[in-house]
C-alpha cells in the first residue's frame, strides 16, 4: 500500500521527514502544520495529534497529525 503524507508549507525536505516518520509511526496517513484545521476530513476520519517536532532551521515546532478512522463509526460497521 502506498503511503501519503501532506506538508504544508511543501519543502522537500519536511515531505522526505514525513515519509520516514510514516515508516517509524506506522502510519499510512501524516499531516503536518495547521493543514487539519483548514480542511474538511471525511465522514468517519479523525485526526489526532501525535506531537510536535523541532526541525532544524525552523523556528517553531511543527505539530504532526495521523489520520485514522474514528473508533465510534468502526463499532458501527
């Protein structure tokens, strides 16, 4: 299965950070930044915050998200 991740801003070098952070969280789906408050997730899907990370040149942590399918509509199927 392909793995996705989304950065914003877009860098290289935050999206080749991110696809390795898949690798090591397990994780099909990451999203970094403020990109989870500014969009609509699927009926069903659930963003959690699993931290933040202090990337070398930037000045602020950047808060990482997993995309999962929520608990409540998985009981329902």
């Amino acid at each position: 299965m392909a793995r996705l991740f989304f950065a914003r801003p877009v860098r290289a070098v935050i999206a080749a950070w991110l696809q390795a952070l898949c690798k090591e969280k397990d994780s099909d789906f990451l999203l970094s930044g403020d990109l989870p408050g500014t969009m609509t997730l699927p009926q069903g899907v659930a963003a959690q915050n699993i931290g933040t990370v202090k990337l070398r040149g930037k000045n602020r942590p950047l808060e990482i998200f997993a995309m999962s399918r929520r608990m409540d509509d998985t009981l329902a199927e």
